[in-house]
C-alpha cells in the first residue's frame, strides 16, 4: 500500500472518525449489558480513542510548524506524543486489570444485549481496525514516524483484541449453562491487559531511544565513509564526516577541501552528487557539504595570523 508524505494527517483522522463511532458503540454495550469484558472494553476503547486522537493533534501541529523556527527539533513531537500514548496503554492496563480482578472474586455469567451488540461491533471494527493498521504501518515505513509506528501497533493491538474478545464472549454465551465458564470473562480481560501491556512496552522504549539526540551508529557511519571512499576522484581533500540524531531525522556535515585551481562551477556538480548519494542513504537525512581550504592554503593562512 502506497502512502505518500502527506498522508499521515488523513490516516490518523480516520482513526479518529472511527475511533469516536467505536467509543459510542462500547458505552451503549457497558449500559446495557452485564459483562467484565464489557467495561474493561470500553474503558480500553476509550483510552484508545484518546491516544488516537493526541495522535491527530500532534500530525497536524507537525504538518503546519514553520520549518525555519524547528529546523532540527520537530521530529520530537511525534516522540513525545508516542510516549504520551505509552504511558495512556500503561493507564488502560491497571483499570482493565482491577476490573478484571472484582469479575474473578465474584464471577457471575455474561448477560444483557450489550453483549450482542459487543459481538456484532467486534466483527465489524476487527475489519475496520486491520485496514487502519495497514494504513498506519505504510505511512511509519514512508516516513521512518515513530509516531505512526506507534499508532500501527496500537491498531494491530486493537485487532487482536477484537479477535480474542469476540472469542471470550461467544465462549462465555455458549458456556453459560457451566460454573467454570463464568471466569472465561475476567480472564479474557486480563489477558487484553497483557497484551497492551507489552505493546506499551515497546513503544516506550522505541520513543525514549529516538527522543535522545546522539551520534549516528557506527555502522552507519561506516556505510557514509564507504559511500565517500566510492566517490574519492570528486574531491581533492576530505576533512572530516560529522552525523547526529535528532529523532527520526538524521544531519550529516562533510568537510571537503578542492585544488585551488579548480574554479567553483567545476566543483559544484561534484558536491551536489556526494550530497545526494549520502542522503538516500537515509529515510530522513540533511546533508550539508562545507568546503575548506587545500592544504597549503591552510598553512598560509595559519602563519599569516
């Protein structure tokens, strides 16, 4: 599935539309049903909702930011966003589990029509949530947006959950008749809460990693010396390679001395192939090439000072 650059904003916000519709859905199935699963669903729903739509907020506070007021800081957004979500799967976790909880101390059987509504709406937000994971999964690998990886593991979360809930409640429906089936429920609750749980847990990690700035790896900075080595007959001097991290976004600095014979018209296409060739390295690179002076140049200027 192609996603071009500009597509995160309608991705997200069609998150949010159905994001809305499902949180609705949840809460007429709570009121009207008696069911462990059913609260913590949409409590868990709720959350979600939520995250999807900070998530929203944040891609349209990025898609309309003035690039010369963030030039190397506003791929942070998108981190800190993630890790707000990280801490709201953290928060869906402890209600989901302390419901889950009281529903195993005193077990008592799935009734009301929530709980066909529930069964319904599972089967349709399971589809509904495996496209938007899709979605969100194509535009993270456009763009490299932690942000967007956060939100496509959120939806494949929320289509297992889907999946498993819609299990638990046909189980617990079929079973009803059985004691033993009665805590079928609230540990199909706590499983959900594990689930999110680890999902959570990666997205922490992944966000805090990307939210420091720091030196490229060395394999990568291998892979830009060895991109230099390729093109050693375009330049007479090379000084030094300078990287660093910011987020997602990746800023290269190339030092790169010339013979002062060559005239500027020369040298320009030479700089302008380096220039490209080290930024497809990267999804998001700048790439900055700065001439200094030849050698003997250098000297001169050092004794005249």
């Amino acid at each position: 599935m192609a996603v071009k650059d500009g597509d995160k904003e309608p991705a997200t916000q069609s998150a949010v539309i159905a994001g809305a519709a499902e949180t609705a859905i949840t809460l007429v199935s709570l009121l009207t049903g008696e069911s462990v699963l059913l609260l913590a669903d949409f409590l868990k729903t709720g959350l979600e909702f939520f995250a999807v739509l900070l998530a929203w907020l944040a891609v349209r506070r990025l898609g309309r930011a003035d690039g010369l007021r963030h030039d190397y800081g506003i791929g942070k957004i998108e981190n800190l966003s993630s890790l707000v979500i990280a801490a709201l799967m953290m928060a869906t976790v402890i209600v989901i589990t302390i419901s889950a909880l009281f529903g195993l101390l005193w077990p008592t059987p799935v009734a009301g029509v929530g709980v066909k509504i529930t069964v319904a709406s599972l089967v349709v937000y399971a589809g509904i949530n495996g496209w938007l994971w899709r979605r969100c999964r194509a535009a993270s690998q456009a763009e490299d947006s932690p942000l967007m990886a956060s939100q496509a593991k959120l939806f494949l979360t929320k289509l297992f959950g889907n999946v498993f809930m819609l299990a638990a409640l046909c189980s617990s429906l079929w079973l009803i008749d059985q004691p033993w089936a009665h805590y079928i429920d609230p540990l199909a609750a706590l499983a959900v809460a594990a689930s999110i749980l680890m999902s959570a847990l990666g997205v922490f990690s992944s966000s805090v990693y990307h939210l420091l700035d720091g030196t490229l790896e060395e394999s990568d900075k291998l892979t830009i010396m060895g991109e230099m080595a390729r093109h050693f007959e375009r330049y007479d001097w090379l000084y030094g390679v300078r990287s660093r991290r910011s987020g997602n976004h990746v800023f290269v600095e190339i030092e790169l001395g010339f013979d002062a014979a060559r005239r500027v018209g020369e040298v320009e296409p030479h700089i302008a192939a380096i220039r490209d060739s080290v930024t497809r390295l990267f999804r998001q690179a700048s790439v900055t090439v700065a001439l200094g002076p030849a050698p003997g140049e250098a000297r001169r200027r050092a004794d005249a000072a």
